[in-house]
C-alpha cells in the first residue's frame, strides 16, 4: 500500500489532505509536503446536521458512531462504561455501526457484565444519524492510534454530532486537536477507560451551555459546511488549471 501512494503522489500534479495532521502521515513515508494542501471533507451542517431544539435531549445514552475497527477504539468506551456507570447507574451505550471487532466486542460486553447496557443497533443510514445525535446524552469518539499506525484523518463523526449539538468527547489526537478547539469538546487520553469515564462523567454532570454550544456550531458551519469546503476544493482545482505547463 506504501508503495502504491509513494507512485500516486509522485505522479499527482496536486495533493491534498483532510487535515495537518496527515502531513506528518505522508512525510513518514517519504512524500514531501511543500505543496500539499490540507481541505477538510464536508458535513452538511446547514440543514441535515445542525440542532433541532424542538428533540428533547436523553440524560442517559451515550452513543458511540462508527466502523468496528482498532483505531475507532470502542474497546477503551466499554472498558470505561463500569465507571461511568458507578456515577450514573441509569445511563446506557448505544453502538451504532459494524465491523471485524463486533464478535470481538459482543464478548468484551458479556465478560464486563453489560449485556443489559450496551446496544449494538448496527449500521445505521446517513439520513437516519441526525436523530441519534439530537438525542444523545453525549457523543463519545475515542479514536487510537491503532497498533499498525493507522489513525483518524480528521474524524467526520464528530464533526457530525458536534452540528447537530450534542456534547462530545473525542480521542486526543493530532487530527482532532486540528479540528476541535477546547471550547468545542472534550478531549480524552483514547486509550485510557479512566479518561474517558472521567470526560463523560464531566459532561453528564453539567450539561453545556447553550450559548457556548451555538458558538461552536458556528465555528464548525465556517470550517466543515458543505459550500466553504466546495470552495476550498474549486481552488485548489482551478489553480492546478492555471498552473503553467
């Protein structure tokens, strides 16, 4: 695979990235990065992921989005559920997505006891993701470093839940900490279930300001929409058009 992106992006006349922090990503394997261009993907943060004051938010589910793989680190949020659950006894976990680790992970529930607090409702269609964000309690992405090197580009999920105003906390990576300011989520040590805990905890025992959470959202619209990121990516098209041969 190394091999192959080493022969696209040396015959690229551009190359773009999702975030910064992809740059180290390509430099460690030899693409130099003077001309890269960092584009986020886009949400559509204007009408299908933005806040619905009209739902009545959950004070108890915790929702975990996203493919069952090592780097996600959905075994970190189960291990942290127990502790969680110490403070708030009533709150459950909902899993939404699929993935090589789902048996995996079904057995990780059993062995902790939890077969009663963990849902898993598998995948779940892109139009269907807005309601379970707008009812969260709070949304936790605690994405790793997997044990190959693979991690998250940038962590769109998110991005998702944050439009559609629920709280989140997210793995504290390069690539988040590109994306989110402190004011926006909370950061957790990813591999760490105390961490975690910890961050829902904080979050279950004072729910965020409304106003700071409008603010966010609009610093998320100018960042992550659909139209400015377009823009970003007509740019850097048209300058690639009018480059000199």
């Amino acid at each position: 695979m190394t091999v192959l992106k080493l022969f696209v992006a040396r015959n690229a006349d551009g190359l773009t990235v999702v975030s910064a922090a992809m740059c180290r990503e390509l430099e460690r394997i030899g693409i130099g990065v003077r001309n890269v261009s960092v584009q986020p993907m886009g949400v559509d943060l204007s009408s299908r992921f933005s806040p619905d004051p009209e739902v009545k938010r959950s004070r108890d589910e915790i929702l975990f989005v996203g493919r069952l793989v090592e780097k996600k680190g959905l075994k970190h949020l189960i291990d942290a559920m127990p502790a969680i659950l110490m403070e708030y006894p009533s709150c459950y976990l909902t899993v939404a997505g699929f993935g090589p680790e789902l048996a995996e992970r079904n057995i990780q529930v059993r062995r902790l006891g939890l077969t009663h607090k963990v849902r898993f409702v598998g995948s779940v269609p892109q139009p269907e993701l807005p309601a379970l964000y707008r009812r969260a309690a709070v949304f936790v992405a605690p994405f790793v470093e997997a044990s190959g090197g693979d991690q998250e580009g940038l962590g769109l999920v998110a991005v998702e839940a944050a439009g559609c105003g629920c709280p989140v906390v997210v793995g504290d990576l390069p690539a988040t900490r590109s994306a989110f300011g402190e004011d926006q989520v909370k950061f957790c040590t990813s591999d760490s279930p105390r961490s975690i805990a910890e961050q829902v905890c904080a979050i279950l025992k004072s729910p965020p300001n409304s106003h700071l959470a409008e603010a966010a959202f609009k610093s998320l619209l100018a960042r992550f929409d659909w139209p400015t990121v377009a823009a970003g990516y007509e740019k850097v098209l048209l300058d690639l058009i009018r480059k000199p041969s």
